[in-house]
C-alpha cells in the first residue's frame, strides 16, 4: 500500500497543475451554464442539451490524456523505473487510479452543479447527466488508451515526438470516425430512436449498461498500459 500511495502521490505531483487549470476552466463553464438554465430553466430540452455538453466537456477534461507519461518519457524516469522494485502491474495500475481520482474529482464538480439546476429548474437530470458523463469519460479514456499505449513505446525525448505526432494522428483519426458514425443519427431515420434514448439514459438499467461499459474501458486501458510496460521491459 506504501508503494501505491508514492505511485500516485507522485503521478499527482506532476499533473496536478495541468489538472487544475481544467478543473478551474471547467468550474467556469459550469458557472456559464448556471446562469444560463436560469434563463431559460421552462425549456427542458435546452436545459438536457446544456447538462449534456458539461457532461462532454467535464469528461473529456477528466479522462482524457493528463500528460504523464510525456513528461515521465522526456524525463528519462520511466527507463530509470525499469530498475526500481517496481512491476508492470503496478504502474499501470497507478496509472488507472490516477485517472480515476481525477474522473471522480471533475465528476463531483458536475453533479453538484447538476443538483443545484435540478433545484432551480425543477427538473431532475441528475441521472441522464451522470450517466453522460461516464459514457463521456469512457470514450476519452479509450482514446487515451490508444494514444498512451502508442506513446509509451518511445524511450527518450526525440523518440516521444516522432512517435507522439503517430499517435496523435491515430487519435485523431479514430476521433473522426466516431464523429462521423453519431453524425448518421442525426438523419430523420433515427429521430425518434434519439428521443427514445434521451428518455433511456434516465433510467437506471441503461446507467447499469454504461456503468459496465465504463468498468470494461477502465480494465481496457489497464491491459494494454501493462502490457505496454511488459513490452518495455523486454
């Protein structure tokens, strides 16, 4: 448990301003939609697509990529980590807790600010919200799982960029074809099945659906950063 708490202690050390200032970025726009609802809180519809894109931004900034292992590459410490007691496991699982702690941390920011337009609109989208959110973060951790898997097969700081510029070439592709899947449900074919699903992200058996859909993504990126490490080991 020492091991893990230094582990973590210092993957926070080192992204924690970065953190920050999404946090803060975040808590604005969260302010922003605030007093927006309050103008149009009798419009439940604009008040779901508000509480759906704070859900999308406070996700992407959460479980996106926080810039360890970057810095850990142009720094040399992840080729000194090889000597260190220390096994692939472990660092791939300090590496999902890291990202857990700061998906919970932007997550709390969110639903406190969901509970109090819920209050003021008379609403409740606290589900649907939270629900977003998870989905949301899912997706950014799969992205970033691509992207830090491939990163991580750089040794140094000219490697890192070569192979950085690949994988974020790759995310960006990936990126775009998700983009152009949703955009086919937004033709009049599928109208009513994306009513349908606003109504079914309120329901409890759908957030037990994304709950284990973001369960898997969060086992995903831990077997591939490990088997990363593995690699690099060898």
């Amino acid at each position: 448990m020492q091991l893990y708490r230094s582990l973590v202690y210092r993957e926070l050390k080192l992204t924690w301003k970065r953190m920050m200032i999404l946090l803060v970025l975040s808590s604005i726009l969260c302010g922003i939609i605030l007093s927006i609802i309050g103008f149009v809180m009798q419009d439940e519809e604009f008040v779901e697509a508000l509480s759906g894109i704070l859900a999308l931004v406070t996700a992407v900034a959460s479980g996106g990529n926080n810039g360890i292992h970057k810095a850990d590459i142009n720094a040399g410490w992840k080729r000194y980590s090889y000597v260190l007691p220390v096994t692939s496991s472990q660092k791939a699982l300090t590496d999902l807790m890291v990202k857990l702690i700061y998906i919970a941390l932007f997550g709390m920011i969110l639903v406190g600010t969901v509970l109090f337009t819920d209050y003021i609109s008379g609403y409740n989208h606290v589900i649907y919200t939270v629900g977003n959110y998870l989905l949301f973060s899912g997706i950014a951790l799969f992205l970033d799982t691509v992207y830090s898997g491939i990163l991580l097969l750089a040794s140094d700081r000219n490697s890192s960029r070569i192979i950085g510029i690949i994988a974020s070439l790759t995310v960006i592709f990936l990126f775009s074809e998700f983009n152009t899947q949703l955009a086919g449900l937004s033709n009049k074919k599928y109208k009513y099945s994306l009513e349908e699903l606003t109504h079914m992200m309120k329901t409890g058996k759908v957030m037990m659906i994304i709950l284990m859909i973001f369960a898997f993504l969060c086992l995903l990126y831990y077997f591939v950063i490990r088997r990363v490490y593995e690699r690099r080991e060898a």
